[in-house]
C-alpha cells in the first residue's frame, strides 16, 4: 500500500493499537550488560544502543502500531549513534512496523530538499522512515519540499502545538486573519490540511499529519474538528504527563485518526520493580513489552476497540 | 578564549572579513575529478565530498572569518555522509577557522539536552563545531537547554528572520504585547537578547545570536537598532539575491556584530569560466579563493576596514 496514512491506519486496525513506541536511548539509562560493553568506546556506545533498540522493537512489535525513533539521542553518540540510527530502522521495518523518524528537520527550499532526499530517497542500500517530523518556523517552502519529496507514499508531521511547557510562547499567540483572530497553532493547522488535500486517502486521512501534544488535551479535541482529515502524532503520553482521557479528543467517531506515543514509559519502564532486581538480562524487553501492552488496553479502554482490518 | 562571540569578532578582525563560507556540498555538482570517485558508491561518494570540502576550506582560509557547514547535504550522504560531516568539522578548526553547523535543530527540553550533547560535547576524539543554529518554534525550553550545554564558549544562532520567501508566513505575523503589536520576529529577536543577556562578553556581544537573512535588508537594520547585543548570521548574499548593501544594515558603527553568509556563490564558483573550461583539476579552489576574496572585498568596500586585531 502506497500511502503512508492509509497504511497507518490498517497497521492500527492490524494491532488494534494506537500506540506509538518512542526510542530516545540514553547510554546512562543501558540494561547493565549492555551499559557494561557500551564503556568501552564510541564505537560500542552506539552498537549497545542499537541492540537495546533493536531488543526493545521484538517485544514491543506486538503492542504497538508504529515506532518513533528521536534522532537526537543517537546523533548524541556520534557518528556511530548516526549509523546505529539507520540500522534501527531497518530492523523495525524488517518487523513490519511502520517508522516515524522524529527528526524535526527545518531549512530553506533547497536545503529542505537535501534533507528530504536523505530521509525519504536515501543512497543505496539504506531504508529511509516512513515519516518524518519537519518544523515549520520558516514558512511553506521549508516544508513543502518534504510533502514533495515524500508524496502520499511518506509521512510528514508538522509541528502544530508541542507537548512542552513552552509551546504556547509562540505557537498560542493570536493574530488577525480573514476569518477574525486566529491563534497560531490553528493557523498552521488549516495550513497543514491544505498542504494535505491532494493526498487524502481511503481512509480520510491525508499524508500530511501534525504533531500535537498529549498535554493539551483541549487543544487536540479543537484541532481533530478543524482538521478532519489530518492524522495526528500525539507525544507526551506517560512519562509527560498525558493520560488516555487526554488523548481521546485526538480521534475520530471510528478510533483512527492518530497515534500516541510514550517513550521513556515504555523503553525504560525495565527500570521499575519487579524488573530491576531480576537476574534475567532480558527483563527490560519484558518489561517494556508490558508497558506497551498495558498503554495500548489503557487507551482501547476509553476508545473502545477498533473494526478489523479491511485486509 | 573561552568567549564564542568574542572569538568570532577576534577572527572578524584578524582576517579583516566578515564572511562566512557555507559548506553545502551536491555530488552532482563536484568537479569532474572527484565526481568520478564519487560514482563508486555511497562510501566513495561521501569520500569525495570530504575531500572537496576540504579543498574549498584550504582555499578560502585567508578570506573567511568563519565556515558554515550545513548538515543536510552531509546527511543527504547517509551515515557515511554524517561522518565527513566531522571530518570537515575537524578540518576546519585544524586551519584555525571556526565552525557554525547550521543544522537548526530544535526539540522539547530533555530532547534538546540531547541534541545539545551530540554537537557541543561530542563523544570522545569528535570535535564539535563553535556554534550552532536552533529553531525557536518551541519556545524557551527548546533553546535554553542549547544555550546551557554551551556556556558562552559556544555559540548559539537562533533564527529569527529567515532568508527564504515565505519566512514571513509566521515570522511577520503580528501580534499584541505589553509594549503594544509586535511582530514575532522582533519578539523573538528581544527574547533572544534576553537569553543572551548574561553571556555579553569583551566585544558587546553575547554568544546568543540570531540568523537574519540578507533578502530583507530593512528588517536586518531594525533589528540591529533593536539588539545591539545579539550578533546576527546572515545567510541570504549572492546565489539568493542579497548585495554588499543590503547586509550593511546589519553591523555596528565598528563594523562588527555580524558574518554573512554565502555557499553556492562561492562552493561552485568553479561551475563559471573561465575555471570551467580549466584543465587544471584544481580550478574549483582557486575559483572559490577568488569568490571568497571577492565578497570580502564587496563587504569591505561597503563598510569600511576593520579595526586591527587587538592581540
């Protein structure tokens, strides 16, 4: 299937899962046999952190509907972390889980385009996301380049209204427009349909998404009815704050429409008891495996289940 | 000197330039030598950028205050691209040229921490670049954790007025404030003051800048007036349409407080004759050489010559 949000939309069907897994791998917070190899140079680092990856992708593949991987924690190991980042997400690929690289990548047209084409046309034998999170602080051509590049076959989400305490800064200022005194976040919204009404699928969704967070709940409900057919990327589930009651204004009368994600409440929830005192190397997949399970029921909890897939 | 922004202005006068060459490599667009290398692979291709980068940094050494590689065409490459990425970032400061990696990298505060660790402490062997570029659309607790992770040692370059057509979608919106409407890229400039307010170092500069293209010359000398203290990255002159003029708005009565910025102008000044027809494999670099030399001249015939150095 060729298009990213219609193939989102059966892989949630698939699993009956909106649960989007975050991968933000922090060296310090390594299961001890790996932290123990990850000391011995850059060079392990970055393949400790592509095995805990890798790891954490088995035993979550089963719970969730999607993964993210962030960027910024392996760039964060250096050029290896950069490679290690690749390898991730071929393997989740090779696991038949759709990729979101939270990469909030931003430039001018031209550069915009490099980064598309590193993201969505990468060099021979390198298998590029299934989205991407672009930022819009230039304006339209800094994003459209990547809605070229990508077409209805690749995702991208553009930041809307952020999970973070100072989203509001500037993405919450008012402004006139036509239609009367608009905040910004809205505005961009309308703009972020209108860059996805060539590309609506058969499932009413466009390509193009918007991030917006989990820690806005009153937000997210006004964007899903300004913006029927633009699926969301929902961060802050869990470790941020957000609950499964805030993240219900963020799907249709169907449950589709968007995923959640959480990341440190999954990839590192080996860190809480029972898990951390077993002497099983493997506890922490368990126990994200768990997590995972468990944030997917906690939201088909108030979302109820979703119809099976057309397939 | 610990001191980014003193540094810079320290290079500004030795080199009695305020330009700053961008490193934006194309394989398509190599000279015939390394193009050829470069059609081996992707390891190959990655090789031959390197080289050619490295090439252009020799050559425009004496002409440049400051180098500006930016990381998407590095990241267009893949991994092996990434890697040169360093390579040239080690290169540079081995020639005594300092670095900004225009990267415009932004994410929410522990994801900002992050990014702020790959690039100002960098694992071990890696040297970072002086100073980065920083997307503000999240607010403060997107820039600050950049702003703390490099002390005043490292630069920080927020963009405030961008150089591209449509910046001013969302950056010329305007909105009310206490001191009455503003537009955002003026309350982002008076914000950017503040963050760099306890970082003012010898010169009258913080190490908080801000990135204002050379395509709006008007509002470049507004906001100079507005921020005496932020010293500006100006990207804009030559291949997007910004003249010697049009820049002057942005320096002080010493003719300090700012670098503009040109890539392709001067990366590919070789593509035009008569290096072009050259049999000499080397006539990119002296091409670029004398494109450098060229728009230092042009700046300086605007705005007069520098000060000596003061060591």
């Amino acid at each position: 299937m060729s298009h990213f949000a219609d193939r989102l939309s059966e892989a949630i069907r698939a699993r009956n899962s909106r649960v989007c897994v975050g991968l933000d791998p922090v060296q310090a917070h390594l299961p001890r046999a790996l932290a123990a190899a990850a000391e011995q140079g850059p060079d392990e680092a970055a393949q400790a952190v592509g095995a805990f990856c890798c790891a954490i992708l088995d035993a979550v593949a089963p719970y969730a509907a999607v993964v993210k991987p962030q960027a910024a924690y392996f760039e964060a190991l250096g050029p290896a972390g950069y490679r290690v980042l690749w390898d991730v997400m071929a393997y989740a690929h090779g696991l038949g889980l759709p990729v979101i690289l939270d990469a909030k990548r931003s430039d001018i047209g031209s550069t915009a385009a490099a980064y598309a084409a590193a993201y969505f046309d990468p060099p021979a034998g390198l298998v590029g996301p299934d989205a991407l999170t672009v930022n819009p602080y230039l304006g339209s051509d800094g994003v459209l380049p990547f809605i070229e590049a990508g077409g209805p076959a690749r995702g991208v989400y553009v930041l809307v209204k952020t999970s973070n305490p100072s989203s509001g800064e500037l993405q919450d200022l008012r402004t006139a427009t036509p239609a009367g005194p608009r905040v910004i976040y809205r505005q961009l919204g309308e703009r972020v349909a209108q860059w996805g009404e060539a590309s609506v699928g058969d499932y009413g969704y466009s390509s193009v998404g918007a991030v917006v967070g989990a820690t806005y709940p009153e937000q997210l409900a006004e964007l899903r009815a300004w913006l029927p057919t633009v699926p969301f990327l929902v961060p802050g589930y869990g470790a941020q704050g957000g609950a499964a009651a805030d993240v219900a204004g963020a799907f249709d009368s169907r449950g589709l429409g968007a995923v959640v994600n959480s990341s440190r409440g999954i990839i590192y929830a080996g860190a809480q008891e029972p898990y951390a005192s077993s002497d099983d190397p493997d506890a922490f997949a368990a126990a994200a495996a768990e997590a995972a399970r468990i944030m997917r029921d906690d939201i088909n909890s108030v979302l109820g289940l979703l119809p099976p897939p057309s397939g």
